[in-house]
C-alpha cells in the first residue's frame, strides 16, 4: 500500500506539470490583432497585462518545481526495523515547499482572474473601457487559460494534502508532536 | 498537552477574527471625496471596484466561520481508553471546511491587490488611467486593508495546518490510510 500512495502522488505530479504547462502555453502564446482605424492596428499580447505575465512564470516555475519533487529519490520511512531521522525532516521540507506552490499558484491565478473580469466588464467608476469585446478570441483563450490554473491548483492542493498526510501520520494521536513508537 | 493545542487553536483563531473583521471595515468604511471640476465632486467607496466588495463579504464570511468553528465543543478522539469514530468524521469535516476558507479567503484577498496594482500603475495597453494619484487617501487605506487580508490568510492556513495534522495523526505510518492502534 505504500507504493500505492508512492505512485498516485507520481500520477498527480505529473498531470499537475502537464496542466501547469498547457496553462503557461495557453497565455504565452495567445496573440490576436485587430485593426482600429484604418492602417493603424493593434496587437493583443499577455505582455500588455502584468497579472498575465506573471501568471505565466509563475506557472513555469510550479512546473519546474514539481519536476524537481518528482526527481526526488522516494526513501521509506523505516530502514531495517529502525525509524529514520532524515526523512522527517525531507518531509517537513517538502510539505513547506508544497504548501506555498499551491498558495502562490492559486494567487497567480487568482489576480489573472481578477485582471480578465475588469477587462470583460470594465468599471465605470473607474472610467475603464471594456476590451474583450473588441479582442474577443484573445479573452476566450485566456478563460481557457484561468480554468487550467484552477484544475491545476487543485491537483496541488491535493499533492500538498498528501505531503501533510506523510508528515502528520508519524506523530503520536495522544502526545503533542511527539513521535510515534510505530 | 492536548489542552496546550487546543488553547493555541483559539488564540489564532480568535486573532484569525479579529484580523479578519479589521480588514473587511478598513475596506468598508474607506470613503474619499474629491472635487474633479468647480462643483462636480466624486467620492470614492469600495463599491466602485468589483472585487473590494468580494473581499469584503469573503473576509466577513470568513470570520463569521471561524466564530462558528471556535463554538464547536472540543471533543477527545478517546473516550475511556476506546477510540470514538464521530472524531474523526468531525475532523475530516473540519479539515476540509479550513482549507476551503483560507484558499478562498486568499483567493478573494489576491484578486484585490490584483484591482489595486492596476488602480495605482494604470495600463498603457489597455487605455486605463491612473486612479489612485487622485484618491491616495483611499489608495493607502486600501493597501493597508490588504496586508492585513494576508495576515488573516496567514493565520487560517497555519489553523488549516493545524486541523490537518488533528486529522492524519490518527493514520499508522506505516499502512496506507489505516487508523493506528494507538
């Protein structure tokens, strides 16, 4: 059973790298021009928008970091009957690392969420035009985008609930942070 | 010991609370009149940005859930020397309900400094003014709302931490998703 969780965290690494990936795709390369007036044409990029370009290196950068997780070489917990010190704290570490992934990615995407929502409605308060109904296909694929980040956010919700799982099992259900003697 | 936790758990939740409500009244209350031209005047509120009335009804929510949390009675996984099943169920359903409030009030909190970094840098590529070099009362006021939007998020993951690791202790380390015998 052990090899069981072992496996399923690699399934779910690897679907979470393959969304993340497809997430930075979808924006980074979405480009659509439309011509205003005349010969004078403009060229919609995720360059124009900050939240977009940060979205884009920081779903990168979670992609690379899961690459890495899974590089790491999987060690047990007990070697020989006796319980290892090193793996809790490689534990430890990777729950950290995990947890704030998942917070930074869900930020990331949270504010490109926040970003396409005034760029479809605009705000009169504010006098911002609308801008999605003149670079229509360019917002429909950052929507693609944004529901990617979201499905991805949730496969590493569930990888970093896992990492919580394998520290959190180990200590004791009657002491406070104590160890468990197995 | 089990006492020691669970007074740490109140305390962060109750600052939890009192950042929470402290954040959503900085935001709520932050008003700023300017005269634009001779007698036209415009007053700024949070209601002109979409996603500071989100974070305003999110963190409200978020309080009043932790205020309900912290009535849940505290009950012993054993009673008697027997485990009790109900525990656990509890704790699951805890488990769950703390994590969907931290993302989602971190969610919520992102995509407001998302509106405010666009209200203080404005977009070229977009044609979005500056807002906030008119109301930089309002702006700063906000600012400091958000910060303490991530205090609170900070504060409910280390509880959602805490819920986490109430849960998967009862786990064996050794068999997967299996109750220890204490």
């Amino acid at each position: 059973m052990k090899l069981g969780m072992a496996t399923g965290e690699v399934y779910l690494r690897v679907s979470a790298i393959l969304v993340l990936v497809l997430t930075a795709c979808l924006v980074a390369f979405d480009t659509q021009t439309k011509v205003i007036v005349l010969t004078y044409e403009k060229k919609a990029t995720y360059k124009d928008v900050n939240a977009l370009k940060i979205l884009v290196y920081i779903t990168s950068a979670a992609a690379g970091f899961n690459m890495l997780q899974l590089c790491k070489h999987p060690v047990s917990a007990y070697s020989g009957g006796k319980f290892k010190g090193s793996y809790i704290y490689m534990a430890w570490i990777s729950l950290f690392l995990d947890q704030m992934a998942v917070y930074i990615t869900f930020a990331a995407n949270s504010a490109a969420v926040e970003a396409s929502m005034l760029a479809i409605t605009g705000s009169e308060a504010l006098q911002w035009l609308k801008v999605c109904n003149r670079f229509t296909r360019f917002c429909f694929q950052i929507g693609g985008a944004v529901i990617c980040g979201y499905v991805a956010s949730i496969l590493m919700a569930v990888i970093s609930a896992i990492s919580a799982y394998k520290v959190f099992r180990l200590y004791s259900p009657k002491w406070f942070l104590r160890l468990k003697s197995r």
